[in-house]
C-alpha cells in the first residue's frame, strides 16, 4: 500500500512538472493521465494505468487502460497475477441537462453560479471497452487451463472535474466474456466497479467557432 | 420525476418478486420432510464413532479416513468409497467416517436456517470424538464445499498432529457461476435457485436451494481465500488435490490457488488435473452417461488412497 502511495504522488508530481514546462501551444484537445483501481466483486482488486484523450468539440472521448492484480490483491500475497490491457470509447452526456429536458424545466445560469457549475461538472458517460487478459499460473500442471481472454465490457462511468485539471470517475462494468469452469479464465468476474484519478496533461484551448460548453 | 416514478416501479416489482420465494417442494425429494439421510437413521453405519466407542488397540492403529461431502448433497456422495474399501478389503487398514454436513440431508427448512459453522460443526464432532477415544491416523477426504470447511479448519489450527493426510477432490474456491458474487444482491430478488438433477439424485440433493445459504456458501469461500491468498499452513499434513479440468461447480482455477496458497512442512501440496469435465468425479453413481474414462478416474483416486494408506507413501 504504501509502495502505491510513494507511485502515485511521484506520478502526480511528474505530471504537473510537464505540465507546467510543456510549451503553450492551442491543442484541440484534452489529455488526462491518471490512476485507476477495479475491484471484481468477489475476487481482486486490480490497479494501475488510465490516458484519456478528448477532442475538445466531440462527445466521445478515447482512452487506454492498464490494470493488474500485480499493483493490487496479489501484492505480497498469494493472490492470482493477472493484466488487463484495455482501450475504450466513452460518449459524454451531461446528465442534468437531461433531467431538465424532462421536466421542461428552462432556466438561465451565468458561469459563477455554483448550480451551474455542478451540472456542468458532473457527466454521466457509457463506455465500452475492449482488450486482453492474461492470467498467470506461474505452474506448468495448470497448462491446459486457459489463462488468456479477450476482454469486452460495457461501463457506465459517472465522472466529475473539478479544479479545471482533475478528473474523478466511479464506474460500474459488466465483463461480457467471464469464465464459467468450461470456458473462459477462472479469475475473470463479470461486474466490477472501478475508480480512476487522472490528471489533465495538455489542456485544449478554446478555438475559433467554439462554445463554452464544447470546453 | 419520470426517474423517480422509474424507480419506484422498479422497487415494487423487486418487493412482489421477492414476496413469492418459497419453492413447491415434492414429497419425495430431499427437500422434503419425509427423505432423511441414511446417515440419520442408521448413523453406525456411517460413522465409526457411533460404531466403536470402546476401540481395541488394533483399532487404534487403523487408519480413520473422515468423507465430507459438498453443498446440497449428502453421504452418498461417498458411498462409492465405501463399496471401494470393502470390496478390496482395505477395511483391515482403514475405517471410513461418512459425516453428514449440518444443516443437510434434511427438510429445505432446516437447510435454508444452516450456516457454513452449522456445516462444519459435524467434522468437529466426529474429529472430536474419534480423538478422545485415541484414534491417532485420521484422513481428511473432503469433495466440493467439503474442501473450504476443512481447510478452514486447518487455518484456525483445529487439527492437531492426529491428522497425517489431506485429500481434496473438485475443491471449490471459485466458483463456476460467478453470479455467487453477487448473491447478497440477487439473492432476496430471487429467494432460492432451482437445479437440474438426473433421476433418483432428488433422494440425495436438494433441488432447491435458498439464497441464504448460497449466501453462505460465498461467504465461505471467500473466508478460504482470503487465507490462502495470506498462506495457509498444514503442518505436517500430507495434501493432495485432484480438480476435473472442466467443472460447472466449482472452477478449475480453484487449483491454482490452493497450489499457490497451501504450505505444508513437505513444501508445495500436490496437484493433478483430471480430464473429466464432472464436478466430484468421484461420484458416478445416478449419473447418467459414466464412460471407461470416468471410472478411471475415479478408480485412479481410490487407488491413491489405497497407496497411502497401505504405507507406501507415508
């Protein structure tokens, strides 16, 4: 634990370091970096790797993924050395604008009210994603067993920025392909929740034609 | 207000499907109150402490194997071994203990109130009882849940030095259907799960089983992980698990993590594959299609035990 720790200030610090030295050019896009953590309900708790990439005026954003059990459940332990090595699509949808449309509802926020600020913060993204598993069984009896998988899961991510540089996520996740004691690895649960913290590395500028809520 | 009114349906239909959780239970089914195990009404068939309670000393210097069977099932899940002892005549060397889990081989009621401790309680009671009349060789043999109930034991150092060998047939500690994890959830939705036995199995296995003990059930095996994910010690026990390579129980990852996490003073425990794809391959009585293979297999395991206990591996 205290190993994550250590790796995770050391990450962040190293992050705001490129940030601040990485020369002011007008990206049109947003680059997050970060940590993420999934916890398989009933078995490990996997952590590990998160880079997001966001064109500033689309919806979708795209993203790669590492997790393990290596930087989790089987850090001194006994626990099953596994990696998943994952890239996902997310569509962003702003959950509050929704509810409103529902009720009818209009109002007008200017951008200090702390309203706004929340609903504009706070978005709600599907995502799917897609990879390989690997399990290791570091025994050459277990060689018939299958300890490889592709890895295909639907995620609804709730997500929030805050501090205009961090992203905090929550997700709840459904692995398509799990094992089931004839097909598939053992050690792969269906659902999982996971949590990530990432950290912007380049921020996009506002461009010509953009509006507020594009950024 | 459309979410909520969403969500209010949605808590309804859970509370109605909820309200509709107990199953019609035949008669002649295990679930039943009629069908007790055999083990209930003739227990000195069964256990050799309601069989000798003043042992001789060549009893004493028998070796005393103690069969647990699995979740849901019963003893008969180790009547096999017992028609294997005394046709080979091994039953000058050994005396075979058939423990009835608690909770089982009686009505779905009395099931459905057991927990994994009620489960374990009667492994306790005959290791107990066996000792104090100073039988000193005693053999584990458990199958399927018969192997987290055992190991457990093993964790809080139960057994003393009296316990010599170790054998797990199809241990679960992950299990197959991985919608066990999420039991604490489903499992008030759905109030018990149906299975599908082969002809005559309803004698010997309950056809439905509660959520609440599936809830056990996961409870307990994640315990046994946990404990092996931080080393499990046997001592000087010798261990052995076979696993069925293909297994709808119990998965057969389950191997791997208790020939990563069992440390006994021999080192590493072993382990064997099975191609089978039957979970307690062991058992093929009332299975309906058994092959040369199977029996193989099954005899390859009772042989095992034989070796060991005739003294060759000891």
């Amino acid at each position: 634990m205290k190993k994550i720790i250590i790796i995770s200030i050391v990450f962040l610090v190293s992050c705001n370091m490129v940030y601040s030295i990485s020369p002011r050019v007008h990206y049109t896009y947003d680059l997050f970096v970060g940590l993420n953590s999934k916890k398989s309900i009933g078995l490990y708790w996997e952590n590990g790797f998160d880079l997001n990439y966001q064109k500033i005026k689309s919806k979708f954003s795209f993203g790669a993924s590492y997790l393990t059990s290596r930087l989790g459940s089987a850090i001194y332990s006994n626990a099953i050395k596994q990696d998943n090595f994952l890239v996902y699509s997310d569509y962003e949808i702003n959950i509050f604008s929704i509810i409103e449309n529902e009720d009818k509802k209009e109002k007008v926020y200017t951008s200090t009210d702390f309203e706004y600020y929340i609903k504009h913060k706070i978005t709600f993204n599907p995502r799917l994603n897609i990879g390989y598993f690997y399990s290791d069984y570091e025994s050459e009896i277990f060689d018939e067993l299958r300890n490889t998988s592709l890895l295909v899961s639907p995620e609804l991510v709730f997500s929030y920025r805050f501090l205009d540089k961090i992203k905090l996520q929550s997700s709840f996740g459904y692995n398509i392909l799990h094992g089931d004691g004839s097909n598939g690895v053992g050690t792969l649960y269906p659902f999982y929740f996971r949590f990530s913290l990432s950290y912007l590395i380049y921020k996009g500028f506002k461009v010509d034609g953009d509006t507020d809520e594009d950024i | 207000m459309k979410i909520f009114k969403i969500f209010t349906s949605f808590l309804l239909i859970s509370l109605l499907i909820s309200c509709s959780s107990e199953p019609e239970i035949d008669p002649n089914s295990m679930d039943s109150i009629e069908i007790l195990d055999s083990s209930l009404l003739n227990p000195a068939n069964y256990l050799v402490s309601e069989q000798i309670f003043f042992p001789t000393e060549e009893d004493l210097n028998k070796n005393v194997i103690i069969a647990v069977h699995g979740y849901s099932a019963t003893t008969f899940e180790w009547d096999e071994l017992r028609t294997y002892i005394n046709n080979n005549l091994f039953n000058e060397n050994v005396l075979l203990s058939q423990v009835l889990l608690g909770g089982h081989g009686r009505s779905y009621k009395d099931f459905k109130s057991s927990t994994y401790h009620d489960w374990q309680q009667s492994i306790k009671d005959e290791y107990d009882k066996l000792t104090s009349r100073g039988f000193k060789n005693i053999t584990l043999i458990g199958s399927s849940t018969g192997c987290p109930l055992i190991l457990d034991l093993f964790n809080s150092n139960y057994f003393g030095d009296n316990v010599k060998a170790c054998f797990l047939i199809d241990p679960i500690i992950i299990p197959s259907s991985k919608l066990l994890s999420i039991v604490n959830v489903a499992g008030p939705l759905l109030g018990y799960v149906e299975i599908d036995l082969d002809e005559g199995e309803e004698k010997y296995w309950y056809r439905y089983r509660p959520y609440q003990t599936l809830k056990e059930l996961n409870n307990l095996i994640i315990k046994v992980r946990k404990q092996l994910e931080d080393d499990l010690n046997i001592g000087n026990v010798y261990m052995k698990v076979f696993k069925s390579l293909k297994d709808n129980a119990a998965d057969p990852v389950s191997a791997v993590l208790l020939h990563k996490g069992v440390i006994s003073s021999f080192g590493k425990i072993e382990v064997e594959m099975i191609d089978s794809d039957l979970h307690v391959f062991t058992r093929l009585d009332l299975r309906p299609d058994v092959s040369d293979k199977d029996r193989q297999n099954q005899q390859k395991v009772f042989n095992e035990l034989s070796t060991y206990h005739l003294g060759i591996k000891q």
